[in-house]
C-alpha cells in the first residue's frame, strides 16, 4: 500500500513539473533584444575540414565570440563582436574589435557573424559564420553555426558547429 502512495505521489509530482517545464522548452528561440544587451556565443562541440596538398583533413574547432547589441529593427538586431576567438586544430586566433560586425533575424532565426582575427604571429585570418536558432535550454538558446575561416596559410577551412547563445547582461 504505501509503495503504490509512493509511486502516485511521484507520478504526480513528475506531472506537475512537466506541466511548467515543456512549455518553457516548447516555445520558440526568439532574440528579445534591447540596445546594450551582451551576449555570449560558445562552442558545445565541432570541427573544421578543408583540403590541404589534395588531402581531406577533418580537426576540431570552436568559436567564443561576445557580441554587443548596437541596433535593434522590427526583424532585424544588428550587434558588433566586442571580443572573442576561434579554434582550429588547438590554434587560437583571436578576434579583432575594430571591424567584426553581425545581425540576426528574427523572421528567420539565423544569424550572421563577419570579421578579423590574427593568429598567435599576428597574421591577419578572415572569417564569415552563419547560425541557425535550433532550441531554446536551460542557458540559453541551441544553435547550429557552419561558415568559412581563411587561415594565414591561405588554406579555406569550412567550420561545422554547436553552439550556445546565452544573455550575459542587458534589459
């Protein structure tokens, strides 16, 4: 008998949390975004591939990219990356502030990243990235990002990757 009691409360309780938890993950990943807001976009998992002396290669690769909202339209936030880094292959080339810019769309939930970085010799890299809101989480919103990163070597890498967007300050 009280197993059964257990069990009912459990099942109750299961339902009640289901009942304000679904609904968050449920509802769209919207940008809500005022002038000022910050935002943090970081890599869960990826890599980058590209064709080096006629050879596939396939290494991992991540992005850190700080973003400041500076406009915000009816569909569209416009945002400047403040600071950041991509990694490929354990290279870290770090993002440079004076000419790295972005805007997201809110019909379309995508995002598009451009800029300047240099790598640990001060050699000038160029990247553009794409990302695409696929889930709301706990910390943030689940997105999907691929794009294009020249190296100083001139080799194109094309990036594939899993990332998370998450409000760090702001209304």
């Amino acid at each position: 008998m009280t197993v059964k009691k257990v069990f009912v409360g459990l099942g109750l309780l299961t339902l009640v949390l289901a009942a304000g938890v679904v609904p968050l993950l449920a509802m769209p990943p919207t940008l809500d975004a005022s002038v000022g807001d910050v935002y943090l976009v970081m890599t869960i998992k990826g890599y980058a591939k590209a064709m080096i002396n006629g050879e596939p290669v396939r290494v991992r690769a991540s992005v850190q990219l700080t973003a400041l909202v500076t406009e915000v339209h009816e569909d569209l936030v416009a945002f400047r990356i403040t600071e950041g880094s991509i990694v490929i292959n354990g290279t870290r080339y770090i993002i440079e502030e004076d000419w790295e810019r972005g805007i997201y769309n809110k019909r379309t939930k995508s995002a598009t990243y451009e800029g300047w970085g240099v790598d640990p010799q001060g050699r000038r890299v160029y990247f553009i990235l794409h990302s695409v809101d696929k889930r709301r989480s706990w910390s943030g919103v689940i997105m999907r990002m691929t794009g294009g990163f020249k190296d100083p070597n001139g080799v194109n890498w094309e990036l594939e990757l899993k990332t998370l967007r998450s409000k760090l300050s702001g209304s």
